[in-house]
C-alpha cells in the first residue's frame, strides 16, 4: 500500500533535519547560558569586593547574550544545510 504524499520520504527527512537543527541550537544556547552564568556570577563577586561600578559587567552580559543568539542562529541554519546534503 503506497503512502500518502504528505508522509512522503523527502518531508519525513525535511522533518527530521528541522528536529536535529533544533537540537543543536538549543544545546548551544544552554550551554552558553550555563557559561555566561558562570563568569557573571565570578565578575560580580570580584566587584562585591572591590566594590566598583557594576554597570559595564550587566553591559557585557547582555551582549554575550546578544551574540549567543546570534551564533545559536548561525548553528541551527548551519545544521539545517548540512543535514540537506546528501
């Protein structure tokens, strides 16, 4: 019995390239998060210390944030063109 056009194998494989692009991206922006966390949390300890101006560090992080999502962006499309070839 033939399938259906819409379970076809090029949009089963569509689907599963969309699945493994996601992934990625959003193994990178954990892990990003969980190290831009890490050296926040050190910066501002260094700075309860010294007890300076914390304004340039919350500037840093939001644009390391910024960028992560960029480059999070970057890999998923990356991914979705790798995962196209055959």
């Amino acid at each position: 019995m033939p399938r259906p056009v819409m379970f076809s194998n090029k949009l089963e494989q569509r689907r599963k390239a969309r699945g493994f692009a996601l992934l990625v991206a959003v193994t990178v922006l954990l892990v990003g998060l969980a190290l831009i966390a890490v050296v926040a949390v050190q910066g501002f300890d260094m700075l309860g210390v010294a007890g300076a101006d914390r304004m340039p560090v919350v500037l840093a992080i939001g644009a390391a944030c910024g960028g992560l999502l960029v480059f999070s962006l970057v890999a998923y499309v990356a991914a979705r063109i790798v995962s196209r070839v055959p």
